[in-house]
C-alpha cells in the first residue's frame, strides 16, 4: 500500500506543544485497503500532536458515522462513530529493533533522523476499532425487520423440532441405552 503525502506530518519544524490536524474522511480514503464491512463513511478525524523534545503524543478523535448492515435482521443501519485513541512516538537509534519489542499497541518507535510520520494506517485502524463487533439495530435505537425476525424464529424452531435422521449417529443410540 501506497501512503498518501496528505496524511504526513512533518513534525520536525514544529515548535514543542500541541498542534491540531483536521481530517475527512469517505468512501474514497478505504479505496486503498482491502474492501469494507461499511459503507457511506463520512467521519471527521481530530488528531492532537503534542510535541515533546524526544517524544510525541498523539491523541485521534473520530467522529462521524458510516452505514453497516445489522448482524440480526440485515437492515441497513446508520452507525454513529465516536472514539478516542492515544499514541506514544518515541525516537530511538533503533526503531525496528524496539517496534518488533514493544508489547503496548499505543507506542511506536522512529529514528531519531525522521522528519515526518505518516498516520494513515493509524486513522484506518481507529475508524474500523471504532466500529461495534456486534452491530443491531436494538442496540443503535432502532427496531429490527419484523419480518426477518419472525423467520428466523420460524427457522430455529425447525431446527429443534427436526429429528436427528443423519444415519452416521444411528449406531451409537445402541450404546446410549446399554448404559442407562
């Protein structure tokens, strides 16, 4: 994958403290990553960069929302994002050596000889963490297809009506009884 420059940050010509980095992003940031489980994304990222003299702060705030299908009935559902993430850089002498180490997600290590990082993986990262593993509309203020639901009641009720007919099970019944 090809980073986009527009989402550098060249943080050795800032002054130390924080600086503030606006974000939009759609349907056409994901183009370059793999296919999504959501559509219509029109969130806003904030990210605070506070600089310190050998390390920085990052600090990303997703807003926005993003259109997902529901896990229970397969309704469309709009999804509102909100979230924060933190990350720690450190500059090092060896920063492959140290990533390859480090066992907390939130702190990355660059060469002391950078000048730019580039944070579109990471907004990638935090607007799928953003996104709820279990997505219904119940739990987002909406109701359920009546419809699908009914059926997939019908469905389970099938499934546990419906006797056991696979023959590959019938010969250990034999040992079932002997037991009783």
């Amino acid at each position: 994958m090809v980073n986009s420059r527009e989402y550098d940050i060249a943080f050795v010509g800032l002054k130390p403290g924080i600086h503030e980095y606006n974000y939009e992003i759609t349907d056409k940031f994901f183009e370059a990553f793999q296919q999504q489980d959501f559509t219509n994304c029109h969130a806003q990222i904030k990210l605070l960069l506070d600089k310190k003299s050998s390390f920085m702060m990052l600090k990303f705030e997703i807003g926005g929302d993003l259109m997902v299908v529901c896990d229970r009935c397969n309704n469309d559902l709009k999804l509102n994002l909100w979230d924060e993430f933190n990350m720690t850089i450190k500059m090092v002498a060896e920063p492959e050596l140290m990533n390859d180490q480090e066992e907390d997600p939130d702190v990355f290590y660059i060469s002391r000889g950078e000048s730019h990082i580039n944070v579109e993986n990471w907004i990638y990262e935090f607007i799928n963490l953003s996104i709820p593993m279990h997505k219904t509309c119940n739990e987002q203020g909406g109701q359920c297809n009546e419809d699908a639901l009914k059926m997939l009641d019908k469905l389970e009720n099938e499934e546990t009506e419906k006797p056991d007919t696979n023959p590959i099970w019938k010969g250990l019944e034999q040992f079932k009884k002997k037991k009783d």
